[in-house]
C-alpha cells in the first residue's frame, strides 16, 4: 500500500464542509487576486480545501490503520484491564468510576472509541478503494501501451522478413560471381585464339 501513497493526491475526496480561517491579506494581494479570472480563483480555493480535506483523510486512515494492529488491541485490553483493577481494588477515595454502577465511564469511553472507529475504517476502507480505482485505470492504460508497443514491433518484423525475402542471399550472389568469372575466362579464351588466328596469317 506505501507505494500507492503517491497516487492520493489524483483521489477525489469530497470537500470539507468547514472553511479554514485564511490570514488577512494586504490591499495589493487582494487587487491581484481581483483582476485574476474567476475560474482562477475558484480552482485555487477548491485546491487549497481538497489539500487540507487531503491531510484530514490521511490522518484518520493512520489512524484508522492503527485500530486494526494486534498492538492496539493489546493496548486496549491493558487499559481495560488497568482501568477496572485500579476502580476495584483502589481506595474508595481514589476511584473515579463505580464498579457498582457498571463502570459507567468505561462504557461510555468505549462507546465513543466505537463510535468513531466505524466512521474512520469506512474512510479508509473509501481511500483504498480509490487508490485501487487509480491503479487499475493505470494499469490498463500500461497495458494498452503495451499492447501498442507490440503490434508496432509486430509490423516492423514483418517488414523486415519482406524485405530479407527479396534481398539476394549468400549463395546466389557466389554462383553469379562465378558465372561472371567463368564469362571472362571464356572471353579471354576467344580474344587469345583470335589473337593467335591473326599472328598465323
């Protein structure tokens, strides 16, 4: 998963509801950012919420991630257990949940802790999705191109047996140098008699 991390920036996450306070800006900024288009300006905002939604979602699904360990679950059953130890056998001074009432602020700690981990796991569980989604989408275009890549190379092969096809080879070119060389010794044959026929006459 730490290797698909790169792809979260291309995920889209739904928008925050709350605006972040922006610091104040000064008169020339605000003249510059007036005489930007308004499209400009819309783009620019909706890229500073989804960076900021962006670091929201990451934390939680860190969190999230955490909930799912076996350190955590260790974590929380020593707490548990601390927890109901310490309001048992403390002092009745120093307990601050009755063991009598059914350790009413552990129940509702607990609750809570539920209640929030569901919502994050479901956040996760989204980012990954999409993260996938992303991989996929990538992988199949990887793919075309691939795809591309051999049917061009295919081609090319082709071409080239085409042409080897209709290029003289090795031997052919031997025996027609050969029945060149045997053309001139007989040429040179005949230019010699005839050379010898002249002397004679």
């Amino acid at each position: 998963m730490a290797e698909i991390n790169e792809n979260d920036e291309l995920l889209g996450v739904p928008k925050s509801q709350s605006k972040r306070r922006r610091p104040k800006r000064t008169r020339s900024e605000r003249r510059d950012d007036k005489s930007k288009p308004r499209k400009d300006r819309k783009s620019e905002q909706s890229e500073d919420d989804r960076k900021d939604h962006d670091y929201l979602g990451r934390a939680m699904e860190t969190i999230a991630r955490a909930t799912g360990t076996p350190a955590f679950l260790i974590i929380l059953t020593a707490f548990v257990a601390g927890w109901i130890a310490w309001n048992t056998l403390a002092p009745d001074a120093w307990r601050f949940d009755s063991a009598d009432l059914g350790f009413i602020a552990l129940t509702l700690a607990l609750s809570l802790q539920a209640s929030y981990a569901a919502p994050m796991l479901l956040l996760a569980q989204n980012r990954q999705d999409d993260r996938d989604r992303v991989q996929i989408e990538q992988d199949r275009q990887r793919a075309e191109r691939n795809t591309a890549d051999l049917e061009y190379l295919t081609r090319e092969v082709v071409a080239l047996r085409m042409r080897m096809s209709d290029m003289a080879s090795q031997d052919f070119i031997r025996s027609e140098l050969r029945a060149l060389l045997e053309e001139m010794e007989d040429r040179e044959k005949l230019t010699a008699s005839a050379d010898d026929g002249d002397r004679v006459d």
